[in-house]
C-alpha cells in the first residue's frame, strides 16, 4: 500500500513525465508536417479562401474566391481532402471577402461573401443549396475582407467591410452604419473580438494611410459611430500602415492582446507588432508595441493557435510559426522561427493567405497556405500525436 510520500513522488513523476513529453514536442522535432500535407494545384489564383463547414458533416469545407475567373468555388471535403472540380461554383465580379459563420441560427453554416460589383452578398442554406440575399451596396459602400460577430446583445448579427458595419434583420433586411475616424475617415480593414471580455464584440481597426490601429469599444447606442460614441477609444503607436491583424491571447495572462504585420511601401519595410493589454487596465492610448519582430517579408497572413499542445497561442506568420514562450513571448527575429512551412518543391514561399483550423478532424489545429503567382491551395497537417 501507498503512503502519502509515495502518492506525493509518483505525482511528481508524473507530472515531470508529462512536462517532458511536451517539451519534447516543442524542441526539435516539427509539429506541423513541414511539407504539404495535399494540395490544390489546380486552382488558379486562389486570392482568398475560407474553411468551415457547409454541408453539415462537422469537417470543414473549403470556398476559394477566384479573381481571375470572378467564381467561387465551394469544395465539401472527402476522404480528408479537397479536390475540383468544385461541388459549387457561382459568379461574383472580383470575390475578395469570405465568411463562414451560422448567421440565422439554425446550427447550420452560412456563406458571406464580398465582391466588387455585389457588394456583400450572402448565401443561406436553401433547400435547394442556397438562397441568395443581397445587402444594399449603394450606402457606405467599402471592398475589403469581412469581420463577423455581435456588437451588441440584440442577438442579431453584424458584420463589417472596412468601417461599414451591417446588422442582418432577417430576410433581405439589412441596417447600415459607418464608424468614422477621429479626424477622417480612414478606418481600414477590422477584426471584431471581445477585448474587455464583457460579453459583446470591440472593433479594432487598422489604418490605411498611416501607423495606427484603433479601438472602439461598445456597447454602441447606434451604427453611426464616431470615437467620442465609443464606450472608450484608443489608439495605438504602429511605426507604418497595418496589412494584417490578428487578436488572441499571446502572453498566457487570459485576455486578448493584438499581433500586426505593417510595411512602409517607401521604404520597404516591415515588421511584426505585438501588443499586451496591461492587466487589469487593458490597451493605453498611445502605446507602442511591447514586442517587435524584424524582417517579416510584407504579408497579409496571420494567426495565433495553441500548434505545440502547451496551453498557449502561438503565432503563424506568413509561412514561420513562433511559439511561445511561458512568460517571454516570441522571438524578435523573423528567421528564428521555430519552423518553416516549404511547398511541395521543399523551397519556401510567401503565402497571401493564412488558415487555421481542424481540418483532418483530429482534435488539432491544421494550416492551410494560398498562393497568388503560382495558384493552388496547400495544407499542413498538425503530426503532434
């Protein structure tokens, strides 16, 4: 029989095991399959693409805009792969923004997607594949990639394009709003999310013609909102223009903190940003970056997930996954990443697009790359167990 000493060492033994399996998936072996998984060489042009669930049987489906042949393409997935010819194919003038999110609350997926000429076109499951709903792109017209969520706790649901922020009504039923800038309107592209943790989604926006990002916190009293409307307003310090955002946890601490790439197109150089709300505070107006990555290559691709099993975010950007460190964040050196994502040719290349998410249905999160010169679409299996 066990005594008390004996349950407190095997405790401890197991819990160092434990440790030392993660560490061993953490150091020196590769957590995502470094080369692709499968592909989708025959996609020309994939600009945008988007993975979720459409046809309802819990593995997540692929739609990729094609701005070449102004189509979009839905691939349901079989047998663990995509493959065309599409299962759908339908014409929009220059598809650039996708969205997958259950928009009518049926528990079924929905399409949200953005062209030039049909601005904010959303498709709803239909019996008979799916029924088409038109926003009013006359008002407030903006081309860009969608941000879904909930801005208040009305139920219903909000997405925007750029500053535009449409509630869904039901039907082909939309209200339309404009979030304005402190001295013009140059809100860029917008990630909702829930910064403060208060049950509604933020908007935190980047800038388009300079170093900026900033955030509206709700509740908002109406869609037409300038800064002194928000519940609170801030700024933060970027040294050039936003291409990308992306918002998680990145320090452990539990609330969400803000990565962005930004390149000077003068001078031809980027970076990576990071930045921590300062618990319990949350952002400070006019803050700089508490960590900066240099010699990030100009990229419109990020995302933060837990790759290595650990409890913690880490960060996809481009094509280099970081990992982070308990307590220390990320490496501040873009060619010290912890791996590098290469094409079928074992050579590196600059994704457009970045996607996280179970593809494989294993309980861990996959990538998948896109490519504008070459086409095609590449998937990087999670090999952690």
């Amino acid at each position: 029989m066990m005594n008390g000493w004996h349950i407190k060492t095997l405790s401890l033994l197991v819990c160092s095991l434990a440790a030392a399996l993660v560490a061993a998936n953490t150091v020196g072996a590769d957590i995502i399959k470094t080369s692709p998984s499968f592909t989708i060489p025959d996609v020309p042009a994939p600009y945008f693409f988007e993975l979720g669930d459409l046809n309802g049987d819990k593995r997540p489906d692929m739609v990729i805009s094609d701005l070449v042949g102004n189509k979009v393409h839905i691939l349901y997935q079989r047998d663990g792969k995509f493959s065309l010819p599409a299962d759908k194919t339908f014409e929009v003038f220059i598809p650039q923004g996708l969205r997958i999110v259950d928009f009518d609350g049926d528990s079924r997926n929905d399409l949200l997607v953005v062209g030039r000429k049909d601005q904010k076109l959303l498709l709803l499951p239909g019996k008979d594949g799916f029924d088409v709903v038109y926003a009013d792109n006359n008002i407030n017209q903006y081309f860009g990639l969608p941000a879904v969520g909930r801005l208040d706790k009305s139920g219903s649901m909000d997405f925007m394009v750029g500053p535009v922020w449409r509630k869904w009504l039901g039907n082909d039923k939309f209200k339309a709003g404009y979030i304005k800038g402190p001295e013009k309107n140059n809100n860029g592209e917008v990630i909702l999310a829930d910064l403060n943790l208060d049950g509604s989604d933020d908007m935190v926006f980047s800038v388009t013609d300079t170093g900026c990002i900033r955030l509206y916190y709700g509740p908002f009293m109406n869609q037409s909102v300038s800064p002194v409307d928000a519940s609170e307003f801030i700024q933060l310090k970027a040294p050039f223009p936003v291409t990308c955002l992306t918002v998680a946890d990145l320090n452990g601490d539990g609330r969400p903190d803000i990565a962005a790439c930004a390149y000077d197109s003068n001078t031809r150089k980027s970076s990576l940003h990071i930045y921590f709300q300062n618990v319990p505070v949350g952002f400070s107006d006019g803050a700089e970056p508490s960590q900066i990555m240099e010699g990030v290559p100009p990229s419109r691709g990020i995302a933060a997930a837990d790759f290595n099993g650990d409890k913690l975010n880490d960060l996809l950007v481009a094509n280099h996954i970081f990992l982070q460190a308990k307590g220390k964040g990320f490496s501040q050196d873009f060619n010290k990443a912890d791996q590098i994502l290469l094409d079928v040719n074992g050579r590196e290349f600059a994704p457009n697009q970045v996607k996280v998410a179970d593809i494989n249905v294993d309980g861990l999160p996959d990538i998948a790359l896109s490519r504008v010169v070459k086409g095609g679409v590449a998937v990087y299996l999670n090999q952690r167990n």
